[in-house]
C-alpha cells in the first residue's frame, strides 16, 4: 500500500506556524480526520484547504479506525491532526495508528509544532535530560508518585488552568516552598508568559493574576548531593549551631529537602 496516511503537525496557537509541507498534504488529501472538525475547519479555511472533515476523537477512535481502514483501502488519501500540536501526543491517535499498523498500512508524519519543545526551548536547563509525562494525575497520592519518580530528572507535563493552583500546592508540599519550576501559558498566542521561579512565588502570582489557557510546567531536577549525608549533616550543624533541639532539627530538614524524618534524627544524635 502506497503512503496514502499522514499524521500531520497543526499550530498549537499561532495559525501562521503550519509548515508549507503540512499545507501542502493537507490539501492534497481526500479526508482529515480531526479531534474537532470545528476547530480544524478554522485551519481548513484560512489555507483554503478543501478535504472532507470528520471526527475521530478519544471517544470514538476505535470505530473510526474501521472507518479510515476502509477509506485507505479504496484509494483515498487520509491526513490525522489533533486541534493543536502533534497527533498521538497527549492527543488521540495511538488507537488509529496501532489498527494501521497492523493492517500493513504505511504511515508518515509530517513533523511540526509541539507544546513540549516549544515550551522547554524557552526554559534555561542544566541538563538536556527531561521525562514528559503528559497530563499529570489528578489524584494527590498519583502526583506525589510522579514527583518521587523524577525528582533527579526535569519532569514535564501538561495541566488545565482550572487545576493547575492544586498541583502547584501539592508540589510546594512535596519538595517545599524553595523549589525551581517553570510553568507557560498560551505559548505562541498574543498573550504567551513563562514563569520561571520558586513554587512559593508563582503560587502567588496566579491567586493574583487571571490563568486561562493552556499550561506546561516542569519542575525542575533535585540535585543528588541534597540526599548525601555530607549535606544532611552540613545542615544538621548549622541548626546545631542556631540551638535548635534534634526533634526540631529533624523536622526543619525533613521539611525542607523531602528526607525520611528517622533518617535525620539518628544522624543528629549520632
């Protein structure tokens, strides 16, 4: 079967972003299946693109897939896109590509905007190693999981605005009010911001100031020598030193670095 399936790449924002290549297949296709046809059919419109729209979405992926399969068996030229970004990216498609693949259908992409690499060539790292780790959980314990996971690796997700002030909460909770995060809204749109700052701050700046759109965030590696007991003990002292009392000691670090709270006061009475 001849390369009659594309998983193509649309703006996350700025309808201006679409590659020429995109524009190009787009509107060389017979059918677009898309996450909304009324979001895409903005797409469609501006870049003249005349292809048959439909919807294939998380809800009815696994028909649509039958339907596309068909499609593609009779010659017709099929393009996935998602309402913003690249398909199959924290957006439905992996359903459709596993049922294409194994019906030997030759599938190719065509490469484009995408909110994780937009948003992290925007945040200074130490270290090009991240894990994205799409949507963060809802649940408390589950983000809690996530962030003991990763602590030593700069850990990428995406949030809605609506939840984002919890997990924020829940992450001041986690490693303490001192910790680095970034967290970017409306990348590419008139009104983009990235915060780059102590979770404490940015906490504050949103009960402040309006969060609508879409967010990414990182929260930012822990480094290894945190959890050494050279440093353990180097903080232990300086406590020491201020005289606060072993049970204070143990719970003031505990706090702050995220260390079994046991761990520390047998280290302080030695």
């Amino acid at each position: 079967m001849s390369y009659n399936f594309y998983v193509v790449a649309t703006p996350i924002g700025n309808l201006s972003d679409i590659s020429m290549r995109a524009v190009e297949v787009l509107k060389s296709v017979d059918y677009i299946a898309c996450e909304d046809t009324r979001v895409t059919r903005i797409l469609a419109d501006k870049y003249s693109i005349k292809a048959k729209l439909f919807d294939c979405h998380k809800f009815n992926e696994k028909e649509k897939s039958c339907q596309i399969l068909d499609l593609l068996k009779d010659d017709k030229k099929v393009a996935l896109v998602s309402d913003a970004g690249t398909p199959c990216i924290s957006d439905p498609g992996s359903t459709l590509i596993k049922t294409l693949y194994e019906n030997g259908v030759k599938i190719t992409s065509v490469p484009g905007a995408c909110a994780v690499t937009t948003f992290l060539s925007l945040v200074p790292r130490d270290s090009e190693e991240y894990a994205f780790i799409g949507f963060i959980p809802r649940v408390k314990k589950q983000q809690y999981d996530i962030l003991d996971k990763y602590r030593y690796t700069n850990c990428v997700f995406y949030e809605s605005p609506n939840r984002l002030m919890d997990t924020l909460l829940n992450i001041q909770e986690f490693f303490g009010e001192d910790k680095k995060i970034a967290v970017a809204r409306e990348l590419t749109k008139v009104f983009e911001e990235v915060k780059i700052d102590e979770v404490k701050n940015i906490i504050k700046y949103y009960r402040e100031n309006t969060l609508k759109g879409e967010i990414v965030a990182l929260v930012f590696a822990q480094d290894k020598k945190e959890d050494s007991n050279e440093f353990i003990m180097e903080k232990i002292n300086i406590l020491k030193e201020e005289g606060y009392s072993p049970k204070d000691i143990s719970k003031i670090i505990s706090k702050l670095y995220n260390i079994n709270k046991n761990k520390v006061y047998k280290m302080v009475i030695g």
